[in-house]
C-alpha cells in the first residue's frame, strides 16, 4: 500500500475514505449481547438493510427490544457466533464484549471477503460506524477514525439541531422534480438556481407545515419560470483574512455562487470556501498590482449579472470601508441588476483585537476615525485632525509608505509626539506582527522592508490601554537604523 509519509501534508489526510454502503435489501449480521450490540442494531434500524442480530443470552433490555422488532426490520438469532452463518452477509459487526471473540468473527469475515468492524478495536475494523444525523434520504456521517467517539456524538447534536425536521420530506418532494427539472431546465446556472429556489424558498417553506399541495404547485410554477433567472450580486466582506471571522451569511453565499470575483487581500483559502465547480475570477486590486481596473471590474460584474449568474465579489474587510463598493452599486443599478450588501469584519476591528485595543475608552476617547495614509499627503490637513488632537483614536489604513508625512503633519497640528501608536501587519492571521511605540517613532515603519502584507496604524491616547506583551518595539535600531541614517543625510 503507498504511504507517502514524508509528505508534509500527511498529518492533514484521512486514513479512511468516507463513503456510503448500498444495504437495501441485504443482509447486516451483528453478533453479541450487550449494550454493544444493541447500539449497532439501533444505528442500522436507520436504513433498509435486513439485520440478523445473532444474541445467543441478549441481555434484558436488549432482549426486549428483539422482541419488539423481531419482523420489523430485524431477525433474531438465538445462536452464537460459527463461520457459517456468515454466508450471505454484506456487512458484519463483532459487538460481543470479548475483544478475541470479536477479532475471530472479523478474521473470518475477512476470510470471506466481507468488510467487518470490531467494536473498540480500530486495527479490526474495515470500516467505522459514524455518528449519524438522518433526514432519509439525506443523511450526514461524522467519523473520527475511532479516535474520539464523544466528539462525534458532540458534532452530531449540533447539526441535528441546525436541520429542519422536514429536510428529509423535501429530499423526497426532490427526487419527484428531478426528471421534469432536467428536461426542462437548461443545465448550467439555470438549473441551480431552480434548486436552490426549490430547497430555500416557498417549496421548503409549505413542505415545513405539511402543505404537500402548496408545495408542489411552488414546485411547478418553479419549473414553468426557471429559464427566467436572473442574475444577482453580492458585495462581500471576506474579513481581514482569518477564515473563521467570515460571517455565516458570507459562508452561505459562497456555496450559492455560480462566480467569484476576488481581490488579490483575500486569502486562498477563503476563496476555496466556494461551491468547488464555481467560477473563480481574480481581479488584483493590490497598490503596485492592478490586474484589472476599476471600470473593468464594474463592466465584468454586469456582464456576469446580465448572463444570469449568481456573483459573490469578494473584497478584503468590509465593501464599505475602501471597498470601492459604491461605483459597483451604481454600475449594477444602472444595469437593473441586483445586489446585496453582505458585511465583513473591517481590519481596524481586527486589528484592535489583535492588540486588545479599545478603540474607545470611556473619558479618553469617545469617536473613531476611519482614513487612509494617503488622506494625509496633501496640502490641506482634513477637517478631522482638530479630532484626533483632542482624543479621537484614528484608524489608518494603507499607511506604511506615507508614515513619515502622516506623524510629521499630526504632530505639526498639535498631536503630542508621545501619542501612542499601535501597527498591525496581517491582522487576525497566524503570521500577524504587532508593533508599539509613539508618533514620533512612526516614521521609522518606513523602513521596515520586511512587512510585505497589509499594515494597518492605530494612533490615539486610548492605544495605550493595548496589550504590548506581544509586540515588538517599532522604533528601529541596528543595521536598519543605519540605512535610515544614510537615507536621511542623502
């Protein structure tokens, strides 16, 4: 068997592959007498395989329930394990208690070509039992390989209480709709989105109240306007980069896109988030990088709107904050295209988090101001700098190159040189760095070469209540102290 155990992904993989077994109508024979057994049985009453529960002394609560359901979808046989009645059998389970008596029953399973399980013995077991959430036919399986049952059993609840009752009825209400739908809904785009109307909209919706005949004329009225779809936009925030700070609405619309056009901040693997068979479009969007322009961007959303896909443009932090999402709204009006807005995490947020930051604090600082470096640049200090004079935290994004003029321009406006300031590059994200020190030493970020991903500055007295422990001073020294030095004397 190939085992690449030098990979460096090994650890990342699965020693099983998750896959279901075909048991209608076949035979699953469970041996023992105990609780063991008696949980196999129960997990198989699930589907419509024919057990055969060989309990030769069932215990009494066991013995009980054989008589319950004995024709019922379960065989009794008041027999002890031999190899012959294993004739026959698709599946077996060796649930008796005795841990040599379970592993004979799986050597001659094996023997026989019959994929076994051993209950509690993962090297006597061809496959594992899952944890199971059923809504027949849909049912989902949570396996851990046998290292951590409880924590299955844990995963199974909270998804059992994240799925309506009636999921399983509209599966079935589905498969009544599926000829009809490929017959008559182009395959592509259309034919999603019909079933995505069918499993979220006012099918799902009568299927819920027992309402099978409202169900089904939503249904049809469905397939009668399915080649009507329209296209739809959703502006998203993918957050600061961290995956598990998207939101769960970001996360939904990811698997609902039929195309995802992204910038260049969005981290892969948010971006992989999507449907696997979605269209992904990079569009760049980085200073220094411009794959495509904005114009361009806006032209290629209506384009794709006017096609009838269903479009998530992802953009790093929030649409709103230097998203540019205002030009795209407008081109997508002008269009008759709709679109939503759906919120990220803005990296100041993330970066305050970072940082243990408050960005307000009661008595010290009472607004929040939002800009980029570049507001700082020109001959004209912006109407806020009277606010962060007298207290207001501001949030600058972009700022790494323009540093020196935003410390020199606030400190000409009256900012104390010892205001505290705070620098977070990839903020939320594993490779984060943290920085300290005042306004006076901000200059100094310049020069540091080494912070090649999105920086973001937070200047203002509230800073000083951050968590410095771990972070680095921001003033340099050593050798990029020198380069400074031989920049500054030209």
């Amino acid at each position: 068997m190939y085992q690449d155990s030098a990979s460096p992904y090994a650890s990342d993989r699965l020693s099983t592959f998750p896959a279901f077994f075909k048991v209608e109508g076949k035979c699953v024979a469970v041996f023992g007498n105990g609780d063991e057994a008696f949980a196999k049985v129960r997990l198989l009453l699930n589907t419509n395989a024919g057990i055969i529960a060989y309990a030769d002394q069932p215990e009494a609560d066991y013995a009980g329930f054989l008589r319950e359901h004995d024709g019922r979808g379960v065989r009794h046989v008041a027999q002890a394990f031999v190899p012959d009645v294993l004739a026959g059998a698709s599946l077996v389970f060796a649930a008796t208690g005795d841990g040599a008596q379970d592993r004979a029953i799986v050597d001659a399973a094996r023997a026989a070509r019959i994929p076994a399980n051993a209950v509690d013995q993962p090297d006597y077991c061809d496959f594992f039992t899952p944890a199971l959430v059923s809504r027949a036919p849909v049912a989902i399986a949570i396996g851990t390989e046998g290292a951590g049952p409880v924590l299955a059993q844990m995963i199974r609840a909270r998804i059992d209480q994240m799925l309506s009752p009636s999921l399983g009825a509209l599966a079935r209400l589905a498969v009544e709709y599926r000829d009809a739908a490929e017959k008559l809904v182009p395959k592509g785009a259309l034919r999603r989105s019909f079933w995505r109307q069918f499993f979220s909209g006012a099918v799902a919706d009568a299927v819920a109240i027992n309402d099978g005949a409202s169900a089904r004329s939503e249904a049809n009225r469905l397939l009668n306007t399915a080649g009507n779809a329209k296209g739809y936009v959703w502006l998203v925030g993918a957050g600061p980069g961290a995956e598990d700070l998207l939101t769960l609405r970001a996360q939904r619309v990811l698997m609902e896109a039929d195309v995802i056009v992204y910038d260049a901040l969005v981290p892969q693997a948010v971006v992989d988030m999507g449907r696997r068979d979605a269209e992904r479009l990079s569009v760049g969007k980085r200073k220094g990088c411009h794959s495509k322009s904005q114009d361009e961007i806006n032209k290629l959303l209506v384009q794709l709107g006017l096609e009838g896909k269903r479009v998530v443009r992802l953009k790093s932090g929030d649409p709103l904050v230097y998203g540019r999402a205002a030009e795209e709204m407008a081109a997508l009006r002008e269009a008759g295209i709709s679109y939503q807005i759906v919120p990220g995490i803005t990296s100041a947020f993330a970066a305050a988090a970072d940082f243990e930051l408050p960005l307000t604090l009661r008595g010290v600082a009472s607004s929040l101001i939002f800009t980029t470096g570049h507001d700082l640049t020109g001959d004209i200090l912006p109407d806020w700098a009277s606010l962060a004079v007298s207290g207001a935290t501001v949030a600058v994004y972009m700022g790494r190159t323009v540093a020196a003029s935003v410390a020199t321009r606030l400190m000409n406006a009256g900012l104390a040189a010892e205001t505290t300031v705070a620098v977070i590059e990839n903020a939320s994200r594993s490779d984060k760095r943290l920085l300290h020190g005042t306004l006076n030493d901000l200059p100094d970020l310049e020069f540091r070469d080494e912070l090649t991903g999105p920086v973001m500055v937070i200047i203002g007295e509230a800073v000083a209540g951050a968590n410095f422990e771990r972070s680095e001073a921001l003033a340099l020294s050593g050798r990029v102290a020198d380069r400074k030095k031989e920049y500054e004397n030209g």
